[in-house]
C-alpha cells in the first residue's frame, strides 16, 4: 500500500478502521460504502481516536 502500490482495502461492517498518513507526500484516500448513508438508521458507531480504551493505537506517534 503506497505510491507505487496502490491498493483496495475491504473493511467488514462493524470493524473500527482509520488512516494514517506516514510518507512525505499528500495521500489519497477513497471511501466506498456499500449503502448509502442514512441519518435516520445510523449503523456506525464512532469513538475519539486519540482517547479511548478500545483502539490500542497511538495516532500521535511519527514513523521515521
């Protein structure tokens, strides 16, 4: 996954995901649902990246 490998990624309904930009360069990133997206019938469930106690990831941190 990257400038010269560009990708498609397929998250399963239910699965926290986010991105990370960690190169030097503008990345792109394309979100593709399924379903079209309801106000009304909300299937997600959203938390704060940077203070929770379910996703054991430092968003913070910069790779070198």
């Amino acid at each position: 996954m990257g400038e010269k490998c560009p990708c498609v990624v397929y998250i399963p309904p239910g699965i926290f995901h986010g991105t990370k930009n960690i190169g030097n360069k503008i990345s792109v990133v394309i979100g593709m649902p399924s379903l079209l997206y309801d106000p009304e019938n909300v299937d997600e469930r959203r938390v704060n990246p940077l203070d929770n106690d379910i996703i054991p990831y430092n968003w913070n941190c910069r790779m070198e």
